[in-house]
C-alpha cells in the first residue's frame, strides 16, 4: 500500500504538467508588463515553441521570457504539435507626461475640435487661422507647461496634419515617451529631420511622426501624419522620405508665428 501511495505521489508533477489530448496549457492567459521591461511565462511542456503576434509591441524568448518593445497589446503564444496556447501582452507606458493629438485624417474642423479633451478649451487659449488650429497652453516653460497642440488641414480643410511642440528643454522627457510608441527608422525627411514609425517597416505603419527642432533651435517639434504620404528614395546611400511636406512646414509655420 505504501509503494502504491508512493507512486501515485510520483505521477502528480507529470499529471500537472500536461492537459488532456496533448494540448498545452500557459499558467497565465494574461500579464501587464512596462515597455522595456520583462516577465516570464511558463509552458505545461518544456519543449514548446514560442512566438509573438506582434513582434513590435512585445517579444517572447525561448523561455517564455517576455520583453515589451511598445505600448500596446499583442498575444504571445507557446506552441508544440499544431496545438498553440496563448496569452495576452499589455505593455504599459514608463512616461505618461505627454499626450498624442487627435490623428483622424480627413476630419473636418469642427469633428477635431469636438474630439479635445474638455480641460485642452477650457483652459488652454485656442487659436485659428487659414493654416490650422493651434491649442496653447498657459505655461510653455517645461515643466511647468505642457505641449502646444496644433492641427492643419488640406485644401478641402480636412485633417492633414497634427503636431506636439514643447521648448528645446523639454527634449529628452518628450523624446523617452514618444519612443515608447513609435520606432525610430533609418529615413529622414530632405532637411534631416528623423522619421519615426507605429511599426518597423512602411508596409505596416498607419502613422508617421517627423521629429526635428524648429529654425531657431527654441523648439522640439514632432509632426504626425499618415504613412501613406510617406515616399521612400534612396540617394547617396542614406534612405530619404520626400513627404507630403505641407503638413509638416505647415506645423512648424504655425508653431513659429505662435511663440512671437
């Protein structure tokens, strides 16, 4: 009877470590984890492979080790003999200081203004001309103040163009939280400003955002806009990105005349 107990003690570790059919199991179907930070989930089976959905916002080691790359939610999975198990990835922002501008291309004035939140109008100064709209907050010396949110419109005055700008100061606490979403390519535009993308390649970003200083040196700006007005060259080695550069000049004309 004792070795019949002692046996049955032996199986329980193998009982817990596979399912019923072959099929594996993950001990958690949902983590958090920060960007740039890691956390390991762990396989019924030992010899499974792992991969991720979405390689941009997390990636996934042999181990179940878990790196968030992006702010976002993607699924990793562990797989082994055509069965997959998987769990949920939310990768959280390290730096909430800022905040994006609304990105719905083609919306009318009157839909982006609607779309602000509450405490951007009813305390921030807002002001309009035929080039666009810009949101100016009461305090622009970092950190007191926050970013001047600007938007600029096509000839039809639809949504083009949207822009964050913040004094020169301010430009490594802006640049750590926009990382955290965006990727840093290899384009820039014509006068060098540097190209960021929501993915890694064009083929699969949505949103382009072109990040330079301002003629003066006085201010950082980052211009957001669709990647489909992004058009890759390749001159002298170093790839260029001739955009829809109205948008763009169009933010910085704007955020020039604003801070006189």
């Amino acid at each position: 009877m004792k070795k019949l107990a002692l046996a049955l003690v032996a199986l329980l570790p193998l009982a817990a470590s596979c399912s019923k059919d072959g099929e594996i199991t993950l001990e958690q179907d949902n983590v958090s984890v920060d960007y740039y930070s890691k956390v390991t989930v762990k396989a019924s089976d030992n010899d499974c492979r792992w991969g991720s959905e979405d390689e941009f916002i997390a990636t996934v080691s042999e181990k179940g080790e878990i790196k968030g790359e992006h702010v976002g939610t993607t699924r990793v999975y562990a797989e082994k003999d055509g069965n997959r198990a998987y769990c949920t990835v939310t990768v959280n922002p390290v730096y909430d200081t800022f905040f994006f501008p609304t990105m719905s291309w083609g919306a009318s004035k009157q839909a982006v203004k609607d779309a602000q939140n509450p405490s951007l109008v009813s305390y921030w100064m807002e002001d309009q001309d035929e080039n666009g709209i810009i949101y100016k907050s009461l305090g622009f010396n970092y950190p007191n103040g926050m970013p001047w949110v600007i938007y600029t419109f096509d000839n039809n005055n639809r949504l083009f163009g949207s822009g964050l700008t913040l004094p020169m100061s301010a430009d490594d606490m802006f640049w750590n939280w926009l990382v955290q979403y965006y990727y840093k390519s290899d384009y820039e535009t014509p006068t060098g400003g540097m190209i960021l993308l929501d993915a890694y390649t064009l083929t699969d970003s949505d949103n382009a955002c072109v990040y330079e200083p301002s003629a003066d040196y006085t201010q950082v700006i980052a211009t957001f806009i669709a990647t489909q007005h992004l058009q890759p060259t390749s001159s002298n080695g170093k790839k260029k990105a001739p955009l829809a550069l109205k948008a763009v000049e169009s933010i910085k004309n704007i955020a020039a005349k604003a801070a006189k």
